[in-house]
C-alpha cells in the first residue's frame, strides 16, 4: 500500500488527470489493442514507470515483451502476436506478405514468421528484430492497406504482388491469386507482378503447359495418361498412388520446408519421390 500511495503522489505531479480516471484511460486504451499498450501509452494515461512496474508486481498487468503489456481483465488474443509486432514497431508497420495472405484466407501458406513491412526510410536504422518477425521496407499508402482488428495488414492486391516480388512458392503464389480472384478481391489487370512471377511455370523445359476447365478435367486427363502407359490394372493402381503421394509432398515441402520429416516406411520407400518433389518446388 505505501509503494502504491507513492505511485499516485507522483501521478498526481505529473498529470492533471485525476486518479480515478486513470485507469479508465488505460482500459481505453488497451482494448483497441486486444488488451495490450506500451509504456509510452501508460505514461500518457497517467501512469508513472514506477507506478506501472507495481501493477506489474501485484498482478494486474502483465509484462509480454519490452516496453509491451497486457492488461490482465484481457485474456490473450488468437492474433496478440501480430498486436504485439506492431506496437513494437512503435505503430509503423503494416502485417504484409505471407502473413498478410494467411489473414485474408488466401492459398495454403503457413507462416512460421511474422512478415511486417516498415517505411523505406527505415532501412538503415538498426535495432534488434524479434525472433519471430521478418522485416521488409517499402512504403505502404492508404489504398494499400486494410485492417485485421487493430492490426494494419496489406489488402490482397498488394499482398499478392508483393509475394510474388519476394519470390514467394510459385504454387501457393497460383493458388492465392486465384482464390481472390473467384471471391472477387482483385482483377487481373491489378496482378502485374504475380502474372510475370508466374509465366515461368507456363513453359517446362520447352513443353507449354496445358490450362483444364476444371479439377475435375485434369484429373481425367491424368488418369488417361496413366492407364496409356501402364499394361496391368494393378501396375496403373500403383504409379496412380505414387503420383498422389507425389503431389502430396510437393505441397507439404512447398509449405514447411525443411521442417517436414518423413519417418517410417515411408522415409525410406519414398525418398526418391521427396526429391523430386522438392526439385519440382524449387524451380
């Protein structure tokens, strides 16, 4: 009680708010932000650092990173991570790339980072990045950007170009795009930069690459070819199964990586084919 007895005398010094009215303030604050402020918002709220670190003490918030708190009325967030990345970024970045695509429902992509775009004029400052984020620069304008809660993100007609200028996998690339395309988010004419990422996967090894109106008609062209090629039912059954599983680890490593381990019969019988899989993703 007496360190808190402290704490307001110096509120009192500092601020003409009175001291019932600061918490408020904070609440406020924080609850645009999932529950989260930064010192900077609590000592504009009234709160002395003294005042804050006893809060921390006695349990009514909690410390998430540097400079960064939560509110303990607020219980941790599905995105808090992404709340936290931009308050650290001190409210410059902007949620883009393969974050930005997870936000907005967009292909297959699982990103194991945070990828936040700061201003063009921060690329020389130097300061240490969380572990968990992925920094690019380039300047983001209004009719750029939408909202995800509190959190700035790019809106799909910049977050596809941007994957695509980042290099991003050409297949999940193919599958975003057009996703927003069929829910209307984008036209085509706004994708530029994914249609030029993308003309290299139109031509393999001189052999152009034929379009099919539906899944469905690939699927059957597919299996034409197999049954061309094979003698036996039982022969036709087998390679069909291996192509399946084929495709199914050119989209695991395509989006883990080396993160994927195969284990069992399958590490061993199958090896072969997760390298084809992973040359067919790298090209």
């Amino acid at each position: 009680c007496t360190k808190l007895k402290q704490g307001l005398r110096f509120v009192r010094e500092r601020s003409s708010v009175h001291p019932s009215r600061i918490g408020n303030r904070l609440f406020e604050t924080a609850a645009y932000q999932e529950g989260l402020f930064t010192t900077k918002q609590a000592t504009d709220a009234g709160y002395s650092p003294q005042l804050l670190v006893h809060y921390v003490h006695i349990g009514r918030a909690v410390r998430v990173r540097h400079g960064i708190y939560r509110l303990v009325h607020f219980p941790a967030g599905e995105h808090e991570e992404l709340v936290v990345a931009w308050l650290w970024s001190g409210f410059a970045g902007v949620v883009s790339h393969q974050t930005a695509l997870a936000l907005h429902g967009l292909s297959d992509a699982l990103p194991a980072h945070i990828h936040l775009t700061l201003p063009s004029a921060w690329r020389r400052r130097r300061f240490r990045v969380p572990a968990d984020v992925v920094l690019h620069h380039a300047d983001v304008p209004p009719e750029d950007r939408a909202w995800f809660g509190a959190v700035p993100t790019t809106n799909p007609r910049r977050t596809l170009n941007d994957c695509a200028r980042d290099g991003f996998s050409p297949e999940l690339l193919r599958q975003a795009a057009r996703q927003a395309l069929r829910r209307g988010l984008v036209t085509p004419g706004e994708l530029g930069e994914v249609d030029a990422a993308l003309k290299p996967l139109r031509r393999t090894r001189g052999m152009t690459v034929r379009a099919y109106a539906s899944p469905e008609a690939f699927k059957q062209a597919l299996e034409q070819r197999l049954r061309s090629a094979t003698t036996t039912g039982g022969e036709f059954a087998r390679r069909r199964q291996i192509l399946v599983f084929d495709r199914f680890l050119a989209r695991v490593v395509a989006v883990l990586g080396d993160a994927a381990t195969l284990k069992g019969r399958a590490s061993s019988s199958r090896f072969a084919s997760s390298e084809r899989a992973r040359r067919r993703t790298s090209t």
